[in-house]
C-alpha cells in the first residue's frame, strides 16, 4: 500500500514541479491571442473553458489503455508502479504538453504538420501515413472493446454487432459536427461515470485493505508466466501505455489547442490530463495486482478467461462496488474507449482534410473524408481483437518516439533545453525497435539480438540530431 500511495503522490508533485519546469522551458505568452480567436470556425476552432477542455482532453485520451493496459501490465509486478510514475512525469507529461503547446503556436496545426514545419515534407508524409493507420486502429479497437463489454451487460436483448452498429452512429456524429454540439455536451456524463469509476475503486482499495506488493527490490523481478517469452524490457513498456506515454495523444492535443483561449491554460490541459490519466492507471493495477490475492492469482484469472481484461473489471466492480456501483464503474469504462475512438476519428479526418487542404466547414466535405476510415475500421472488425490490439501498441509508442523526435528537434531550433524530450525519445526509440524485433507478433529474435541492434538504431538516430544540432547552431 506504501508504493501505491508514493506513488500518488510523486505524480501530483510532479504536476506541480516537473510540469513547471517543463512550462518554463518552452515559454507561454499569456499576451498571444490563440486560434481559437484567430481562426474561429464555429466548427473545428471554438474557445472554449479550460476546464472543459481538460475534461475532453482526458475522456479523448483516456481510452482502453490505463484500464486494460494497466492490467496487463499488473502481471509483470511492482515494476509497474516505477514505469506509470516515472514515464508519466518525465515521458508522458512532457510529450503532451510540448506536443499541444506547439499545436497552439501553429494556428492548431495537426501532428503532421508540425513534423513537416521541423522536420521536412519527408518526415511529414510518414508521420501522415503512421497517423491515420493509428486513428484507424484506435477506431477499430474503441468500437470492439465496449462493443464487448456492453453485449456481455445485455447478453438476452442486444447483440455484440448491434452494440457496434450504434457505436459507429455515435462516432459518424461526433466526427461530423461542430466539436461543441455533442461532444462537449455528452462528454460531462462519460467524465462523471469515468471519475465515479477511478474514486471508487480507490477508496475501495482502502476500504478492503488491499494487499498491494511493494516495489521493493526484492520484488522488483519479472513475475509474469512465461518471462523468458516476455522480458520487462520492452514488454512492460509497451503493456502499459495510455498511463505513462502515448503516441495517441499527440494526434488528440490539436483538436484541443484550436479551443484554448490562453497559454497558461495548457500545463492545466495537456500535462495535467496526461497525471490524471497516470493516477487512474496506478489505481486499476494496484486492483489488478491485490484483488485476486496476489500477481500471480490475476494471472491465473486472466488465464481462465482467455486473456480479457474486460472480465477483470467486470469481477472487482461487482464485488467491490455492488450491483449499482458496478453498473456505474462499467459505464465508466465503456465511455473511455468511446471518448477516445469518436476523437480519433475526429483527428483521422483532420489530418487529411489539412494534408490535402480540403476545407471542412461543409458537411458534404467532412464526410467524404470520414467515410472511407469508417469503412476500413469495420473491415478490421472482423480481425482478432488480441492481434489488432497489440499491433495498436506498438503504433503507439512508435508514434510516440517520432513525436519526441519531433519535439526535441523543435527545442533544438528555438535554442532551448531539449534534453526534456531528447532523453525519452531515445529510451521510447529503444523500446519500440526492440519490441518489433524480439515480440512473439515481430520477428521473435532473441531478446540479446533485439536490444544491440535496437542500441545501435538508437544510437545512429541519436547520432544524427546532435551532427544536425552542432551544425544548425553555427548557421
């Protein structure tokens, strides 16, 4: 209980401390006058009030991830606590913050374009490319997963594929019209569940004694079964993403920053939805590793039940929050996903309507760019949700690394401290080389083999910013 406590409170100071100094870096003007006065649309660049803006920013990145993620990463061990804190403050954080910030200072500029303006038309095309695969997968896998979990709350009245059908109405809605007709109106009640579900769960650690093991260094081992076939190192940090650091929310922070009406709003914004979204993945894994006795009892579990961390909410709502805090708490889930898919279709369209520059304030526009992500989502459908959900993971933290990449390229240009995103760009650029190389859906090297020619990729990359860097510098 210790280490889950700490390590509550190492992220609200980090908000408080890291966020800050992260702040102060890239320099806010409060004087600026924002895009959402300078480009208002009346559909896309809204002003909006801060505090529902971080509001939507959290349900748009909190989906599946500081859930189900959260749970599997649970089966590792202790060392899940470590990776929640540490990435979230020095990875996660920064990473949101700088990457909306930057939306901000280029008129709400999609993550493509602010890789083409630091990076070259090159590295654009790509980030365009990775991007909307992305949108798509999260699209695919946010109608799938509370798809599931709805059917198995109505098994005798509504099907699977009729919870589906509805789900990609409210996605075609959502993506069409103006951001502030239904998702800033419906967004209120899918937070409420969302928070009902997080402080509930919480207390009811307290309230149960829940025997959470410590990260202490005797336990700090790889505990799940099968370590040999899935080393900590990238596994974990590739397990536990949307709760320590996503490549997701870059590509949702531009729809926020064409609403924000000052600067100082965006620590509040970006870095603080990115700690609450840290905070509810520290609690479900702490559930996850003291509800069924012990890491190894979760494991079993999840063994008998096919691997579904739909099952495992579903057992600690009902049985910690009874039939009515259950029915709540699972809402709560269903709504992360769909506030997350809907935005990421939202963004889907965004990027190729400002890639190829087609105006999106008539409906007719908006959804001839829409409907062809809504198809090829629906074919994914039909794939495995286990295959599409772990080639989603590794998109993510890949787009993740770009996205540093891209930061700390742009800190470099305006001459400032780079190193706030240089050092996790480097870890997260290991982490997703070493994962394709050494996972059991990559090419299954030896996990030795994986990590030196991961380095030596790393190192080449890293390399090459800091030759680029020297000689801008003298320019």
């Amino acid at each position: 209980m210790y280490t889950f406590i700490i390590s509550v409170a190492l992220l609200i100071a980090g908000y408080f401390i890291y966020g800050k100094v992260v702040e102060k870096i890239f320099g806010i003007n409060t004087k600026a006058k924002t895009p959402a006065y300078a480009l208002s649309d009346g559909v896309d660049y809204i002003p909006m009030k801060w505090s529902k803006i971080f509001l939507i920013q959290f349900l748009n990145i909190a989906g599946l991830g500081p859930i189900f993620g959260a749970i599997m990463g649970a089966a590792f061990g202790p060392s899940a606590f470590l990776w929640i804190v540490f990435g979230c403050i020095f990875g996660g954080g920064v990473h949101d913050y700088l990457s909306g910030m930057l939306s901000l200072r280029n008129n709400g500029l999609s993550l493509h374009g602010i890789a083409h303006k630091y990076m070259g038309k090159g590295f654009k095309d790509f980030m365009s490319a990775f991007t909307i695969i992305l949108m798509v997968l999260v699209g695919a896998i946010f109608v799938s997963g509370p798809a599931k979990i709805l059917s198995n709350m109505t098994p005798d009245s509504i099907s699977f594929n009729v919870w589906c059908v509805l789900i990609f109405i409210y996605y075609i809605l959502a993506t069409l019209l103006p951001i502030d007709k239904l998702i800033g109106k419906i967004y209120p009640f899918f937070g409420f569940a969302i928070l009902f579900m997080a402080v509930g769960i919480f207390l009811s650690l307290f309230f149960y004694r829940a025997n959470i093991p410590e990260a202490i260094p005797s336990n700090l081992y790889n505990m799940k079964f099968n370590s040999g076939s899935y080393p900590i190192f990238p596994m974990l940090f590739v397990s536990i993403a949307c709760g320590a650091i996503s490549g997701f929310h870059a590509t949702q922070s531009p729809l926020m920053a064409r609403c924000v009406t000052n600067e100082k709003y965006g620590r509040r914004i970006f870095y603080g939805a990115m700690i609450t979204e840290g905070i509810v993945a520290l609690i479900w894994a702490a559930a996850a590793m003291s509800f069924f006795g012990s890491v190894d009892g979760l494991q079993n579990f999840l063994g008998e039940n096919n691997g579904n961390a739909a099952v495992v909410v579903d057992k600690i709502t009902h049985t910690w929050l009874g039939k009515f805090g259950a029915v709540l708490a699972l809402i709560g889930v269903v709504a992360a996903p769909i506030t997350s898919g809907d935005t990421a279709f939202r963004s889907g369209r965004l990027i190729i309507s400002d890639y190829f520059k087609i105006n999106q304030k008539p409906l007719k526009k908006r959804l001839f760019v829409a409907l062809p992500l809504f198809l090829i989502a629906f074919i994914l459908l039909q794939v495995n949700f286990d295959i599409i959900w772990r080639y989603f993971a590794w998109s993510n933290q890949t787009l993740a690394a770009c996205t540093l990449w891209v930061i700390t390229v742009a800190l470099g240009k305006a001459k400032k401290f780079y190193w706030v995103s240089l050092v996790p760009a480097i870890f997260m650029t290991m982490v997703s080389f070493t994962y394709i190389m050494v996972a059991p859906e990559g090419l299954q090297w030896p996990q030795q083999t994986g990590v030196i020619i991961s380095a030596i990729i790393t190192m080449f990359i890293t390399t090459w910013f800091v030759v680029w860097n020297v000689h801008s510098r003298k320019v």
